[in-house]
C-alpha cells in the first residue's frame, strides 16, 4: 500500500463537530471527485489506525482537503479534533465507487455529503450541474455542512430537513417514501446516496420498491 506524509497547512471550523483540513498534496497523486482515501495521524501509536476520508478538494488543485466530523469518544477521529496546522497526517491509496454518472439526485446524511462536495464543485466548475438536485438531512440546522455553498451552486435545487427541530426555512422529518413521492420528478434518474450505513440501506431498499433500478443506485459497496 502506497503511503504519503502530508502537513497540515489551514484548519476552519465548520461546524460545532466538523473540521475542514487542509494538507500538503504529494506529487503525482490523482482521484476522482468522490472517492476516498485511509487517513492516520502521524503520531506514535497512531499510524496503523487509518480511517476513510473523502477528498473535498478538486484533482487540478494544489493541496488536498478533507471535511471530518469529529467525534468525542476515544479514537482517530477525536485526535483530529485537536490537531494543528503542522501536525502530520499519513495518506494512502485512492478508491471509491462514488463516482459521477449523469443528472440525477444526491441523497446525503449529516457527514454523508462529503463525497458529493467535490463532484457537485466539479460540475459547477464546469458548467454541468443541470439536472442535479441534492436532499441534505441532519439533525438540527447547526448540523448543516457548507449550507451557504452548497445552496449557492445548486441554484435552488438543495433541499434541506432537519429531523430534530422545527424551522419554517427546512423541511422536517427524514428522506423516506413520503418525501421522495412528493420531490423527485423523474425516477429514472440516476440516485447518489450516502449516509450512515443504516440510511443507505433504508433508502436503496426504498427506492427499488418506488421502481429504481439497481443501475441507477450509487452508493459506497
């Protein structure tokens, strides 16, 4: 397994519980928006413990970025929360089944958008996002990664729900069969989704019972 030492070059929070890195890029090192990377902590005892991380950034830039969520329990994830800039993270080989196929509908949970940041910043980039619509569920309204981004590039066409707080400026409630009915216009569309393991489940099974094939599905296998 190839294996890269990056520095960190920019820390912003983005969130209460979510952190956008900025790291060196090694040279030569090439993905596709929305795949994926094992991510460790450069730290004694740490480098074995690699976890999954989505590339935000675009291949034709300079530096990597990552979007994580961080959680306070013992853990990768709970030392991410307390590096700086100048720590050092190790990066490994590229792979991801996320992958842009043709105008449909992204279905995210919470951390789940991570690997649609960068394939809808590429399509906008090159002028392709029509036909695209995002359905964006978390929990509260603080939850919301890129909110003000996301909403801009897509031109009115992200939706938002929050399942524990009601707002007049979101939906409520979850991304079930009730809200596809009344929001998706054409389901022969392709369907990107991407949520904890449980959501994906609920809505491929979803889906398949609405008409979808399993060929317009895209998810993390």
């Amino acid at each position: 397994m190839e294996e890269h030492t990056v520095k960190i070059l920019e820390i912003e929070e983005l969130t209460h519980d979510v952190r956008r890195i900025v790291t060196e890029k090694p040279e030569n090192y090439t993905f596709n928006p929305g795949q994926a990377t094992e991510v460790a902590i450069n730290r004694p005892g740490m480098v074995e413990e690699r976890r999954p991380f989505t590339f935000t950034s675009l291949n034709d830039q300079d530096n990597l970025e990552f979007i994580i969520k961080v959680y306070h329990t013992e853990g990768v994830t709970d030392v991410i929360g307390e590096l700086q800039v100048g720590d050092q993270l190790l990066i490994h080989d590229v792979w991801g089944a996320i992958q842009y196929k043709g105008p449909g509908y992204f279905l995210a949970g919470g951390a789940g958008i991570t690997p649609f940041i960068a394939i809808l910043r590429q399509l906008n980039k090159e002028g392709n996002l029509d036909g695209n619509k995002l359905f964006f569920s978390n929990k509260t309204h603080k939850d919301i990664i890129l909110e003000d981004e996301l909403k801009e590039i897509l031109n009115g066409n992200a939706e938002f729900l929050l399942s524990r707080e009601k707002s007049d400026k979101y939906h409520s409630g979850h991304i079930d069969r009730e809200f596809l009915q009344k929001h998706v216009e054409d389901f022969n569309s392709y369907f990107y989704i991407c949520g904890t393991s449980e959501m994906t489940n609920q809505l491929i099974d979803t889906l398949k019972d609405m008409g979808v094939k399993e060929e317009q599905l895209v998810y993390e296998q």
